[in-house]
C-alpha cells in the first residue's frame, strides 16, 4: 500500500496545474447603495441615511449631484472605500 501512494506522489508531482472546469471567481458583486454625495478635501464621499460613509474611488467631478440623494453601484474595495461604476440621481 505504501508503494501506491508513493507512486501516486510521484506522478502528480510531474503534472502542471491544470484550472478546474468549473472556475470559482473571487470578484465581489456590485452593490447598489443610496445616499448622499458630498465632497471634501481628498474626493467625493457617499453619506448613507444610517451614518456610514464611504469614500468613493473613481468618481468624477459631478457639481449637479453634490449635496443631492443619489445611487451609486460599486464594488467595495475596503470597509470604507468604493470602486465607482456608475452613480446617478436617486
């Protein structure tokens, strides 16, 4: 018995990795928050209605949607940072 898993052993070791047929991705799903823009020193911030705030990556310059209730759909990047895909009136 021995002999079969040191056989085993050896003629694994010679494979190269091959990616399994059903590929797990660890990419986030977006999430659609709502919220209010503001903007300060560094960028733009995402003030939610129950406090948290988030800072958003990405997010261009949007002087209409300042100081307005918006949506925003991103990734999150850290627990306080969004990757922006998209942001709009809410």
């Amino acid at each position: 018995m021995l002999k079969d898993f040191r056989h085993a052993f050896f003629l694994r070791r010679g494979r190269p990795q091959r990616p399994s047929s059903r590929a797990v991705t660890m990419a986030a799903a977006p999430l659609r928050l709502h919220g209010r823009l503001r903007r300060n020193a560094r960028g733009f911030l995402l003030e939610m209605d129950d406090g948290h705030v988030w800072r958003l990556r990405g997010a261009q310059d949007f002087p209409p949607l300042l100081d307005t209730a918006v949506i925003v759909e991103a990734r999150k990047a850290s627990s306080i940072l969004l990757d922006v895909l998209w942001m709009g009136p809410a």
